[in-house]
C-alpha cells in the first residue's frame, strides 16, 4: 500500500480548531465541510490540494480537541497521508478509525518541503522525496492497522470481519 503526491508543509502543534474550526462543525455534508479545512492557516489549502498528496507537519499534529472531525476533513479534501514528528494521540487513535494513513518519522517531517513529491510505502515505513532523492525510513503499520486503513476505516474493517464469518 502506498501514498504519493505533493506535500503541503505546516509546523509544530496544529490543533484540530486548526484543521477544521468549530464554526463549521455543523456542517452535515462531508465535502462541503472539507471545503473549510485548514483555513485559518492556509486558505489556499483547499483551491490546491488534489486527490493523493500528503501534509506533513512538525511535533504534536492533531493537538486539542478529541474531535474525528480533523482526520476527516483531511482524508476527504484528498490528502492520501499525514507524515508528522509526532501526532497528539487522540488525532493518531482517529485517523486510524476512519482510514487515514498517517506516519511519524521526525527526519522526513524536518527534511521534507512544501511542494516536493513524496511517495509513502506504508508496508516498509520508507518515505521518498522524488524531489530532493532522499528517503527516511518511518515506522511501518502493523498489518492489522493496514487492513483498517485498506477497509477505509474501524467500521468498514469490523463490518467485512463480520461477513467473513457468516
């Protein structure tokens, strides 16, 4: 299973008030609510972003609220992997339960910039930057955390469980 696209580069502590403000959380609608995501600090994020880039961010992604919201509006506004420092571990718990492939490798996070082409291999770990011919070796998912995110999150992997034992 891989990841490849264009990077969008943000710093230290994104907060979820960040990647999607609570203004919109009534939203109903998932595209129209990933219209707003990250906004408050990049409007040009939602013009820009295509299906399969990536976001790659600094320590504590996904910092704040507990909301599933934040891995969500990424995952529909197309970013096909989020590579941090670190994420906060509720974000982490999240983007996992709804199928969006995330990675922590600190030297991928600092090396990589905004616009480089990047391709994730999450059955390895390995990150490549097309751009700058470096690559960083991230820590790969378990298999069973790969059929979550191949199953396009929790429910959908618990619900094809369910029907392989009927």
């Amino acid at each position: 299973m891989n990841a490849k696209g264009q990077v969008f580069k943000y710093g230290d502590n994104v907060d979820t008030d960040v990647i999607i403000p609570a203004r919109y959380l009534a939203i109903q609608d998932q595209k129209e609510l990933a219209e707003h995501c990250m906004e408050d600090i990049d409007t040009s994020f939602v013009k820009n972003v295509k299906s399969g880039d990536i976001m790659v961010a600094g320590k504590n992604f996904g910092c704040g609220s507990s909301r599933e919201h934040a891995p969500l509006v990424i995952k529909v506004a197309g970013v096909s992997c989020v590579i941090a420092e670190t994420f906060a571990r509720i974000f982490y718990r999240n983007a996992i339960n709804i199928g969006l492939p995330i990675i922590e490798c600190a030297e991928a996070a600092k090396g990589i910039e905004a616009g480089d082409e990047v391709e994730v291999d999450f059955d390895s770990g390995m990150i490549y930057d097309k751009t700058k011919n470096t690559q960083y070796k991230g820590q790969p998912f378990p298999e069973f955390m790969q059929k979550i995110i191949r199953s396009e999150g929790l429910v959908n992997y618990i619900n094809q469980k369910q029907q392989e034992t009927k």
